[in-house]
C-alpha cells in the first residue's frame, strides 16, 4: 500500500494472501467505527484505518497468536490509540451498548473440508477452513453489531458466491455492490468483493470486473490497489 503500513506475520504458520488488500481498496471512505472480523494481523482493520484519519477499529480474532500480532502491528504503525484488539470469537467485538459499528468487515475461512483436508498446522487450518465460523454465523454477528444502515464488507471465492449473497440477505443485510476478481481478463473470476447494508432496499450492483495479471504483471489498477505502482 505504498509504505503506508509495515506489518508483522507469521513466518511459518497464517500468512494473508493479496484478497484482503482488494478488500480495504473496495469499501469506501469514510468507515467510522470498523470492526474487522477474522482478523488475523490486522491487515484489513488497519488498511482501512490508512485510508481514513478519524477511523477507530476493532480486530476480532480467536487465535492468540494472530491477535498479539495485530496488536503490534497496531502499535508499530502509530494506531494504537484507535485500535482495540479483541482476542476471541464472533462475539468478542459484541458493545455492551449494543449495535455500534459503522463498518463491519471480514476475509473470513472460505474452504470446507469437501473442498480437501486441513492444513497440518492448526493456525493456518483454523485461518482457511470452515473449522470455527461459518459465513451465514459470520453475517449475523455482522447484523447484530452494526448500527442502521451500517455496511459489511467481504471477500470470499467467486464460485461460492451465491451462499454469500444468501447468507447476507438471510441475515438482514442487503447486498447491494459486488465486484468480481479475475486472475486475467480471459479467465474466470475466482473472488469477489460485497458490499452489503443493514436494513436496506434496492438492487445489486455488478461492478466492473477487477483483471489482477495482464502477462506476468500486474494490471495497472492492480498495481495501484497493491501499492506496486
């Protein structure tokens, strides 16, 4: 992202991928009080907080490890004071006040055990397979912890698609923008961005696609969003 964050991650164990970087650049500004689910590092929570000054976050993750180093990287990039990190599950980030959250956001585990076994390592299997959440858990603990009109944003693979629409919308909250991610322009789609909103009404929005590779290098808009630019 251009040097605006310096992020600490595993060596051996979860490492984030590009898809939530294409995350933080599909929600827009202004975010309010986030919260990121899922969160490992932090990448999301804190990306959004680079790109909007008066933003506040908190990071849900349930692995301890991943949590302290979401708090580090808090820390390390001068956030700390905006950023709460809250080790646990989905209702971790749950405000004793009730719906307080102006975005909920989450590149949330996305293989179930059809699709092939864990990884060995227990960190990486919780972070990639439907071991703990699963995304229609996920849409209704993003409901109940947003305010009215509060807006969820994911992630996930473009063949799963059609769960998440349904499972936001089963959940009360309204698709209402999704973008799809192709490896190439003449390839299929294998991700796509949602954007959905509490309690409201109107269609989806298809978007133009997002093309990551022209060759061997990244497309333009791809460097841009990824900070190679």
């Amino acid at each position: 992202m251009r040097g605006r964050l310096s992020l600490w991650q595993p060596r051996q164990g979860y490492r984030f991928s590009v898809d939530p970087l294409l995350l933080v650049d599909f929600v827009r500004p202004p975010f309010g009080r986030v919260v990121d689910f899922c969160a490992g590092c932090g990448v999301v929570g804190l990306g959004l907080l680079s790109r909007d000054a008066a933003a506040q976050a908190t990071l849900v993750e349930l692995q301890d490890r991943l949590a302290a180093i979401a708090r580090r990287n808090a820390d390390d990039n001068g956030m700390g004071a905006r950023v709460e990190v809250a080790p646990g599950d989905l209702r971790a980030a749950l405000p004793d006040g009730g719906a307080a959250f102006d975005v909920a956001v989450a590149n949330p585990p996305y293989r179930t055990l059809e699709d092939g076994p864990a990884s060995p390592v227990e960190e990486v299997a919780i972070a990639q397979h439907e071991l703990r959440v699963t995304v229609p858990e996920l849409a209704l603990a993003m409901r109940r912890v947003l305010k009215p009109s509060g807006r969820a944003a994911l992630v996930y693979p473009a063949s799963r698609v059609a769960l998440l629409l349904g499972a936001l919308d089963g959940a009360g909250l309204r698709p209402l923008r999704a973008r799809f991610v192709h490896p190439r322009r003449d390839e299929p789609a294998n991700r796509v961005l949602v954007e959905a909103q509490k309690g409201a009404r109107g269609p989806l929005v298809i978007e133009p696609p997002l093309v990551l590779y022209e060759g061997a290098s990244y497309t333009a808009e791809a460097a841009r969003i990824l900070g190679d630019a």
